[in-house]
C-alpha cells in the first residue's frame, strides 16, 4: 500500500467507505481511466531509474520514468503547505510506484511555505508558472519534455492540501490535464478565505463553473472526518463548531459536483470519481 502523507490536521486510519490507503493510490480506476495508456504498461512494470530537472529557473522537479521507454503518460505530484521537500518516505515511495505503473513521474517544487492571499486570484497565479503547458519553462512543460513522455496521452495532477488546491486549478492552464486527486481539498479553509468562485464545480446560479476546468468525472476527493481546515462538523450543524464556515460535506459536494444523502461517507462513483471522507 502507498504510504498516506498527513499533516497536523487529524487523519483517521479507518473509513466508512473504501480504506484510505485503497481510496488514495494514484493508481486507482480514476488515474488508470484517465491514462489509457497507463493501464497497458502497469502490466509489464518496467525498471524505473530516477531523475532531476528544474522549472521556473529555480525551483527543483524530481522524479522517477520507466528506463527506455516512450510515449507515456505523465504525474504530477505536488506536496501540502510546509511540508519537507521530497520526503523519502512518501514523495519517492509515490512517484516510483507511478513510474513502476509506466507513467513519467515527477515532484514539483514551489513555495509551499506560502499560502496564497487574495482568495482565488492568489491560488490562480499560483498555479499558472507551475502548470502552464504553453510555457516551457513550467513543470508540467519540463515534464512534458522528457524524452519518454507523451502528455497527449495524458496528465494525472495529485496534490494535498494546499498541493491540491492548485491541482485542481491545473486544467485551466494545460488541456492536456485529464484527472486529478485531490486530498485535503475544499473551497471555505477558514471563515475569511471563501474560494467557491475557482474551487467550486457550479456557480452560485447553478451554472458550471469555468474556472473548474476538469470534468466531475475527472476528480477525486479525499478528506479526513477530522480535517480541522476542510471538514469541520462533517453532518453537524455549522452554527455548533464550524464558526462561518461551510461543513466538509458541503465542500465536498462544492467541489466535486457530485451530492449524496445524509449521513453517506462514501460518494465514490462507479467510474471512481467523487469524494469519500475518511473516519
């Protein structure tokens, strides 16, 4: 099972719905949908050797790619607010068995000792210089060009916290982006930051939301019970211990598009979209 990254926000090990560690593999049925390709070349799981690039002209990618192989798809991993940088323990652990699943591979790093100001305009400018496929110098394009991707064939972003934040921005700034998990996400972190306008996958009027790029069918949520910044009084009021802020239910259904009844963990689709908090 991979490794599961956690911060100081409480992550419960079990789940009313599918396990945590099940639920959170970047090879689940959503990224193996998303990249045909990848389900062919899981099959012959082929000898993975490292690699180090960089983006931006200073920030580091790292990574791992199938050895003398082309024309595969491409994950993008990107670590939550503060956390040390491709930790062995989890980043590598990730990224090999992505790479062992015949994907290029590979860790952006940016400034994730900053959150971003300014609501949504700050997680949008964020993102751009990481994800803008038309610039070759951001990490998605520095991966892109490596010898044995093919990102037509597709890209897998998969972030935490504030990692997932700007992986769910992505596909505004690459086509090519085609699935993305997103754990640790939703759109209300604390009750001065609403981010319902770029986060969420309608409009206040019902209308799909622009700035949502991926299709619901594209994303999958993950979020502890506990999470003290995105699922405070998951089914319970809010006016009892959120304090202004929306409950996890209600960001998950935000974020997501996707709606289940009360008292329901689990709102995974066939298909492997959806949300599932874990308790």
């Amino acid at each position: 099972e991979l490794p599961v990254v956690s911060d100081s926000r409480a992550c419960p090990r079990q789940s009313r719905g599918p396990s945590l560690a099940m639920s959170s593999a970047p090879s689940s049925r959503l990224l193996l949908l998303a990249l045909p390709g990848l389900a062919m070349a899981a099959a012959l799981e082929p000898e993975v050797a490292p690699f180090s690039d960089s983006w931006g002209g200073k920030h580091s990618i790292v990574g791992f790619e199938p050895r003398g192989r082309s024309g595969l798809p491409v994950y993008i991993w990107l670590a939550g607010s503060g956390f040390t940088w491709h930790n062995w323990t989890t980043d590598r652990e990730l990224l090999s068995r992505m790479a062992a699943l015949g994907a290029v591979a590979g860790q952006c790093a940016y400034e994730n000792w900053k959150y971003p100001l300014g609501g949504c305009s700050g997680f949008l400018d964020k993102a751009a210089p990481i994800f803008n496929s038309s610039d070759f110098q951001s990490c998605l394009a520095r991966l892109c060009a490596r010898p044995g991707a093919d990102c037509a064939k597709g890209v897998a972003v998969h972030g935490f916290s504030q990692g997932a934040q700007l992986a769910a921005l992505a596909k505004n700034f690459a086509p090519e982006v085609s699935a993305a998990l997103v754990q640790g996400h939703g759109d209300n972190p604390n009750p001065f930051a609403d981010l319902a306008s770029c986060m969420d996958y309608s409009d206040a009027s019902g209308k799909r939301n622009p700035l949502h790029g991926l299709d619901r069918r594209q994303v999958r949520s993950l979020v502890g019970e506990h999470d003290g910044t995105f699922s405070c009084c998951f089914n319970q009021p809010d006016d009892q211990c959120c304090w202004r802020k929306r409950s996890g239910r209600q960001q998950q259904t935000a974020t997501t598009g996707y709606a289940c009844p009360e008292g329901q963990y689990d709102c995974l689709q066939p298909d492997g979209s959806g949300w599932d908090v874990v308790s």
